[in-house]
C-alpha cells in the first residue's frame, strides 16, 4: 500500500513517512493508491470487538507494521482511555443510532484518532530510522488542540506546539488548552480565525528553508491535524463499527444501506465514512451537515466552493470553519485520481477563493451526498426536543447532524436505517446545553457543567471533572504573522 500526493508532484510514500511528513512537499494530501475491500463478512465482523475490528480495519492500510505491533498501537491506544466499556455506544435515540465517539479522554470524536495516531506516528519514525525530534504543530477550531496534547503528553521524541483561535473556542475547550500540562506542550492563542491558523500553519510546515535548519538541529515538523493521513484512517473503523452494530442488533441485514450523517467542518470526519463505504460499508447517502458556515452544504448542492462570505463564531465552534482541507482528498477521488484537475481548483480556491467542479466531480457528488445545514437557533431546539421527548442529551455539534438528517428524512422521504456521528459530550459546550434544555446557566462554566450533571444525571466526563481546579499554564496570545518566529523561538533555531 502506497501513498499517493492529490497534486501529484511528490512522491509516492508508504504510510510510515506519510505519516511523519503529514502533509505533501507539492501542498497536496497524501491518499492511499486504492482502497483495500473488507474481507471478512458481515456476520464474522459484527461478532467483533471495537479493538479487533479496528485491527481488521487498518491492517491494509499500515502494512509496514506487523501483526504484533500494531496490535500494541491499538491496545495502547484504547485500553483503558475510554469511560464506556465498548469504547464506542451505538445508541438509538430520535428514529436515528448515534455513533458516540466521545467518551474519550478529551470528550471529543478527535480522541478516537489522536490517541492511535502518536503510536503510529512514534512506531514510525523508529521503523524509518528517522532519530529525530518531531515536532508537532496544531491548528485548530477547538477540539483537535486538547485531543492532540492529550495523546502526545510526554510523548518522548515530540514536541507539540498548538494553535487556537483567540476568543473563538468554548471556554471549556479554552480551559482544557491552557491547563495542559504536557512536558512537551506549547499552546497559543492567536488573533484570528481558524483558516488564518491552518493557512499559516500549512506555510510553515512547506517552508523549506525553515524545515533545513530544523533538521540540522534535529528535528522534523509533522501536523497533527485531519491533513495528515494518519488521523482519517483510524476514523474508518468507527463507521465500519456503527455498521456492524447495526447488523449485530438486527437493525439491517448484511448488505442492506444504511445513510450516514456527519456533523462537518474540516472534512476529515465525513471523508473517512467516505472511505469507510469504498471499503465495502453498504451506503446509500452521506448527509453532510454544516452549521451556518454553510460552504459546504452550498458546494455539495451547486458544485461550486465559494469561501468568499462572512465567517460567523457560531455555538458549534468546532466547525466554524471556510476553507475545509479534506475537501482536496474527495475532489481526488471523484475526479478520477486526476491530480490536475486538482492542483487547477486548489490554484483557484487560493488565488480567488472560489472554484467550480467539472461534470465527473458533480456527477460523483450527485450519486452519493446531500447536505443541509442548521443555525443556531434550530440546533438549541433540536437538543431542547430531543432531550424532553426521549431523555437524550446532545452536544451542539451532534445536534447539527440530527436536525439535518431529520429534514433530510423528511424531506427526501428516505427513512433507511441512519447512523449519525455524535461527535462530543454535551458537557463541552455547556451553557448552550442548559439553555436549550431549559435550566438556565451557572455562575461560571464550572457552575453550569455540576447543574447539567444535577438535572439530567448524564456523568460528566473524566476529563471535564477537575478543570476548575487545574492550573493555567499557557496564557500567550500572538498574532498569525509571528507564528514562524514563535516556533524557531520556542525550538532555539
Ligand atoms: C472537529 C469537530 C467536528 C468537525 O469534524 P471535521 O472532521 O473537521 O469535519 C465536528 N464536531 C466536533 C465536536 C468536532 O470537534
């Protein structure tokens, strides 16, 4: 298995070096060469653990790895990180099953990957015989940063080095950052929106001159976020999960379509179902649901990606987001491989920040997506609905996808059997919670997360539980045009 670059002007890679380079010298993505299919059938796969599926699941795609190892990846990965035995619920609630992958440590789906990713990514720098210092920078919208200094914590050989929009996080997500005591953690707040930390951060991690003097000191940069190819493909599993689950509790029959309905900002999270349904995961439609950033749901329905409009903070932050990276991966895809035909629409998303898809790109979105997006106002009443009818609590985000699946159903008069992603804990974003179920909010987030607890019973995560008391470390706060300087600063180049 080998790794292609979606502009096609680097070179191939296998998975190990894909992953430690995170992002491909031509700017492009790395993308497996094909999709390997499932072997095994239905009936044995349903009979698996999470564990043992995951290992079915990824063992194609990591063959550099040998059985035993990545075994111990998973292992090291899963046991004992997560507060539900199953590791992920499958839970039926609202005519839909909720895939929950949030009962990871940092109370958010980006668990599911990042705490797999640092064993992968450690395992193959030592395969590589690379002995050097990674250095891990972040961007993100709120959840990737805790997600990535949780499983990178003292990781030895790593240093991780994260990039949070100042004033644009929830103020748990925000209290979780700047708590995080990692030997090898370095958070900075910066004075701009989530696009102008990923854009930097993509400039400096193609800086050549840069990356030359980090490596005569010994080092190597790497991203931690859904651009690099190790995070997507431990997210296929929980898909390919949700499916079995399905058919274990006689839901579907092997084989039957399920529709999957993915709450999205960067792409990354619905481009693995994606991935998850060419493997052999039986799809009929992939819903794609955006909040009132709603790029994407315009993209899906007129082929054409416009990221000139007004970009709102919004209360699913973690999908406040215009410029979707992963976005680059199913263009690939659907355009054929055609590498070209990329590097013209990334060309023109960067020089006018717009581009229209061909016909064979319309085509494939056409046969597979639909999308719809919710605003902030019918995301407080579809957690506020269906928590008092069914006693099921949502976090924001997962309530973007259930309210757009729901019109979807409606609308298309298509109730095939729905897998929603459910992609944080309604603790994380906790006064919009208690608004919406009608409690009213605490003094103080602290205050709110304990009321929350108090009226629903929902447990508050392991993670969320001593944020009060935990001491901030990481207060700087600096503009996106000293991010380079921060990075050589912090590593004495
Ligand atoms: C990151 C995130 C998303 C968006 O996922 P993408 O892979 O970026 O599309 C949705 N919900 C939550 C809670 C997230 O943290």
């Amino acid at each position: 298995m080998n790794y292609n670059s979606t502009r096609g002007q680097a070179p191939q890679m296998n998975v190990c070096s894909a992953i430690i380079k995170g992002i491909a010298s031509d700017k492009g993505l790395y993308v497996p060469e094909s999709f390997p299919k499932l072997t095994k059938s239905w009936e044995e796969l349903s009979m698996l653990n999470y564990k043992e599926l995951a290992y079915t699941v990824l063992a194609p795609y990591i063959p550099e790895f040998t059985e035993e190892e990545l075994k111990a990846c998973i292992s090291g990965a899963y046991d004992g990180k997560f507060s539900e035995e199953e590791i992920v619920p499958v839970r039926k609630a609202g005519g839909a099953w909720f895939i929950e992958l949030y009962h990871g440590p940092t109370a958010a789906f980006k668990d599911m990957a990042l705490q797999l990713m640092p064993w992968l990514l450690t395992k193959s720098v030592e395969k590589q015989h690379e002995d050097k210092t990674v250095v891990i920078l972040v961007s993100t919208s709120g959840d990737t940063g805790m997600a990535a200094l949780k499983g990178f914590e003292n990781v030895p050989g790593t240093q991780i080095v994260v990039f949070f929009p100042d004033g644009a996080v929830s103020p748990v997500q925000e209290q979780q950052m700047r708590t995080a005591s990692g030997n090898n953690a370095h958070v900075f707040s910066i004075l701009g929106n989530f696009d102008d930390a990923q854009t930097t951060q993509k400039q400096i991690l193609n800086d050549k001159e840069l990356s030359e003097r980090m490596a005569e000191k010994g080092y190597t940069f790497s991203a931690a976020n859904s651009m690099n190819i190790g995070r997507l493909i431990p997210q296929i599993v929980y898909y390919v999960w949700g499916y079995s689950r399905l058919v274990a509790n006689g839901t579907v029959k092997a084989g039957d379509p399920v529709n999957i309905c993915v709450p999205s900002g960067n792409f990354g999270n619905i481009l693995s179902a994606y991935y998850a349904m060419r493997m052999g995961v039986p799809v009929k439609r992939l819903i794609c649901a955006s909040n009132k950033n709603k790029v994407l749901t315009d993209f899906i329905n007129t082929g054409t990606y416009d990221a000139n409009r007004e970009f709102f903070v919004t209360n699913s932050p973690s999908m406040d987001i215009l410029i979707s990276s992963n976005l680059e991966r199913l263009l690939y895809h659907l355009a054929g491989n055609d590498a070209e035909e990329v590097r013209s629409l990334m060309g023109q998303l960067t020089e006018k920040g717009r581009y229209t898809v061909g016909a064979k790109v319309r085509d494939g979105l056409e046969a597979l997506f639909s999308a719809g997006y919710a605003d902030e106002d019918e995301i407080c009443a579809a957690i506020g609905e269906l928590y008092n009818s069914e006693g099921y609590l949502m976090d924001t985000h997962t309530a973007v996808g259930y309210k757009v699946w729901k019109d979807y159903a409606a609308n298309e008069n298509d109730y095939t059997p729905a897998l929603i992603a459910s992609t944080a804990s309604p603790y994380k974003f906790a006064a919009t919670i208690a608004d919406s179920i009608g409690i009213g909010q605490g003094a103080d987030q602290f205050d709110t997360i304990d009321r929350l607890m108090i009226a629903t019973g929902y447990p508050i995560p392991e993670g969320l539980k001593d944020l009060r008391s935990r001491k901030v470390i990481h207060t700087e706060s600096i503009r996106r045009e000293d991010m380079k300087q921060r990075v050589e600063q912090l590593l004495g180049l």
